[in-house]
C-alpha cells in the first residue's frame, strides 16, 4: 500500500458512487453522527483516501446526508469536521428525479438485465415509463455527478484521478470527458455484464450511451474474465476496433484496457473479528439454534439474483427424498431486505417466508423446525454463523462476485461444505474445493446437500482448507493493487509519449 502512497503524492484522488463511505445520521441533540459504510470497497480505498486527502462523491443517502450537505459550502462535507482526513461533496436532487434514476433505471432495469433476471416473453415492457425515467432521472443525475466531479477536480491544484464505480454512473465518464478531455477515467463494474445478445433488451439509444459512456474511461474493470470477454464483444458495434488478444478497444483515437480484477476479503480482519467478544456472544445464539444437528446455512440480501427460493426448493426436495435425516439436519438463513420501493423485491421477499412457512409446516416435529429464519441478522451474528456452519449455500442465478462464498469459508472452523453456483464469479476461484451446481437445477441441488451431508471428514477437511487457501493467496489488498499498479503504468505511459 506504501507505493501506491508514493504514486498518488502528486495526484488528487477522487472516487464517485452511488453509495459514499460515509453515512450522516442527525442526533436529538441536532449534533451529525457519521457512520462509516460498509463492504470491501471502502475498507480498501477509504486508508487511501485518508492518507491523500482525497475526495469521494456520493449521492445523498439518508436526511442526515442532506443535513450536512447544507452546512457545508457547496455540500462538501470534512470527515471529521475537525481535523479532515478526506471530503465528501454529496451530489442531492429531488427525490422524483432520484427515484427514477435508481428505483426504474439502476434498479431494476439494469440489475435485472445484468443478472439475467428479465423474463423475455413478457418482461420488461420498456414503456413510456422507463423512457421518460431514463431522462429525466438517470441522465440527470449523472450528469449532476460529472458536474461535481469537473467542480472538485478544479479545486485541487495535483492533477485529479477519477475512479468511478458501478453501473449507476454509466453515462458520468462521457460527460467528464466532455469537460476534461486529458484526466485519467477509470471504473469498475461490481456486477456482472452480460451476453450482448441478451444486453440488447435495452434500447438501443441507451445501449449506445452506456457503451460510449464506458469508452471514455482508460481502464473499465470487471472481476471475471467472462464479463471483460462480454463487455469487449458488446463494443463491436460501437468501437474502431476491438481486440481480444490484449483486452483493449480503440475508440475516437484513444486505447482503453478492459480487464478482470477480482476482488476479494480481508483475511486477517475476518479472522479477527470472528475472535472478538462481540462475535463470541453471538455463537450462543448460534448453538442454541445448531444443537446436535448437521447446519445448513445462507446469508442473503433478499434479492432475486440470490436464488433463495430455488435453494428452499431444493432443501424440500432433499427432505423428502431423505427422511433418514429429518431431526438431524437444520437450515438457518439470514439476511435483510432490499430495495423495498421496487414491487418484485417486495414479492420476492413475500415468496421466501412463504416457502419456509411451506416447508416447516410439512416437516416439522416435537423438538425439530427444519428452517430457522433471522431476517435483518447484524453481521456479527452472520460472523458467528459462519464459523460454525457444516454446509454453505450460495447458488445465486447471476453475481459479480459474491463475497459470501469468501467470507464463510475464511471464518469457518468447522470443515464447512461450500455448496456454490456456478454462475457466481467466486466460482471461477473456489470450483475446484466446493461442490458446484446449476442454479436453475434443483434437483443437482438436492443432490449436492445429500452429498455435503454425508461427506466424511477427510473430504471436508481438504475442501475447507483448499478454500481457505486460495483465498487467503489473494486477499482484498491484491485487488486494489492490481488496479493502481495498471493506472501507473497508464500515467508512465502518457509521460512516454
């Protein structure tokens, strides 16, 4: 981390996305509390933030965030107020325009398309609706994020380095380039890209202007190699030239490197954490719901992309298939709800409780509940969890990444069975030490718990290790090196030439 300190000395860091690293919650007393966010992203890049004082643009979250914007000249908050280590100039618009850019656009037509989740037969409708919300709100606000960025750039004398992140900043690196035609662009997709032949579901003027917007980054990221080869077959139509071979694309005279970074977990931290006081407190309830019996777990936000249905489906399945193990065997999920303003997620939640409802009342038996449900589970008891699973479910139809895969398997103390998706991007990693499914295939999944039940200590005990290997080789820290070693290589380049 030293030489990327060294290498920013004289460049103004600047990270823009949806979600800051840093939420404000208003106090009875009328004082801000500042609450640091969540997730890998910011536990990597926020000790670099700090170190450059740089700056990290984000969208107003919460009314403590439109609080602190007000009070501060241009919404350009100090963390800390203090002594500031880094600002966060906060982008706020009106919550119809927000609504439109996030809650029709970003989500779900975007995540449905990337994840696969649109039924074509019958869904989406892109309707005037969507048409209307595509300008009106996702245009809009990225638009308000360039302007913020150019704004900031112009008030650090260094040189500024711009690192957007994910697709709901699509549009924002045309618009900056628009303004600053020589900084350096670069960002990173966390979720997965698709097919271009199912891509085309969106129109095709917004097809053109994400693609476009995208190209007029010097470095788009990926974590799998499948979304760059994705990514680099849906720029043919739009680009001078696309070559496969070097992962780079040629567009209005300028190269832009396409390439996977995976990204993965703080190993140590994890391991720390799973030893503190907090965590250890939480085992009890752990035990408690554990007993004698074989624990089957998942932890999932309740998106749709997770696959939590199919997962009960083929839980159901196993039992019926196998009583000998009815009473021997417990399923405890976790997890929250998400984006509650979009009816599918709704729906979908609805159709997660109804399925465990379903399955408990056909199983259940004096002292044995086969499913345990803990919706909105903090994280230290997911920590305590993971440590004391004997099967990991993670089947999501589509995911970037998935973290989860990572996180259970580093913590884990009990030679835990990682049942996994083979349309996860952790599975590019970790395939050769779980057991892989389908996601769609129920039935394969039913097996996989079969087999993770009678799997004998030996076995296990070389899966986990495998798993906790591979992991612990490449931890989150390789991947935000990787990605600043590539930008220094751009910027030695540029000296060159």
């Amino acid at each position: 981390m030293r030489e990327i300190d060294r290498f920013l000395e004289d460049k103004h860091l600047m990270v823009a996305s949806n979600r800051g690293p840093v939420e404000f919650h208003e106090m009875d007393d009328g004082n801000l509390e500042g609450r640091r966010g969540a997730g890998g992203l910011v536990s990597t890049l926020l000790p670099i933030m700090e170190t450059v004082k740089g700056t990290w643009i984000a969208s107003t979250m919460t009314p403590g965030d439109k609080v602190a914007a007000e009070r501060f000249a241009d919404g350009r908050v100090p963390v800390p107020e203090d002594e500031p280590k880094f600002w966060v100039p906060f982008v706020s618009v009106d919550p119809e325009s927000y609504e439109d850019y996030y809650s029709v656009i970003s989500n779900p037509l975007l995540w449905f398309v990337q994840h696969y989740m649109w039924n074509p037969p019958y869904t989406p409708e892109i309707d005037d609706k969507i048409h209307k919300a595509w300008k009106n709100g996702y245009v809009h606000v990225n638009k308000r994020f360039a302007d913020k960025v150019v704004e900031e750039s112009k008030l650090n004398e260094k040189e500024a380095l711009i690192i957007l992140q994910d697709y709901h900043l699509y549009l924002c690196p045309a618009y900056i380039r628009e303004k600053l035609e020589d900084n350096f662009l670069s960002q990173f997709i966390h979720i997965p890209w698709p097919q271009p032949e199912y891509f085309c579901i969106l129109p095709d003027y917004m097809k053109e202007a994400i693609v476009t917007g995208l190209l007029s980054n010097d470095i788009v990221g990926f974590h799998i190699e499948k979304y760059v080869k994705n990514f680099l077959r849906t720029c043919e139509d739009y680009a001078d030239h696309v070559d496969f071979e070097s992962n780079t694309v040629n567009y209005k005279g300028r190269e832009i490197l396409v390439k996977s970074y995976p990204i993965s977990v703080d190993y140590e931290g994890l391991e720390e954490l799973s030893r503190t006081e907090e965590v250890l407190k939480k085992e009890k309830t752990i035990h408690e719901i554990k007993g004698d019996s074989f624990l089957i777990y998942r932890t999932d936000r309740a998106d749709l992309s997770k696959n939590i249905v199919r997962g009960f489906r083929a839980y159901d399945l196993f039992l019926e298939k196998h009583p000998e193990f009815h009473g021997k065997v417990k399923f405890l999920t976790t997890g929250k709800p998400t984006r509650q303003q979009i009816k599918e997620y709704r729906d979908y939640r609805m159709e997660i409780h109804k399925i465990v409802g379903h399955i408990n009342a056909k199983y259940s038996k004096e002292g044995w509940k086969p499913i345990e449900e803990i919706f909105k589970a903090d994280y230290l008891l997911v920590t305590a969890a993971f440590k004391h699973y004997d099967c990991l479910m993670v089947n999501p139809i589509c995911d970037g990444m998935n973290i989860v895969s990572k996180e259970g398997s580093v913590v884990n103390e009990n030679n835990g069975v990682l049942i996994l998706s083979e349309h996860a991007g952790s599975y590019e990693e970790l395939k050769e030490h779980s057991l892989n499914v389908n996601p769609f295939d129920v039935t394969q999944t039913a097996e996989a718990l079969h087999k993770a039940v009678k799997m004998n200590e030996s076995e296990r005990e070389k899966r986990i290790n495998g798993l906790k290997w591979i992991i612990k080789k490449r931890n989150i820290y390789h991947w935000i090196t990787e990605q600043f070693n590539d930008i220094e290589e751009f910027f030695n380049n540029k000296i060159k030439e």
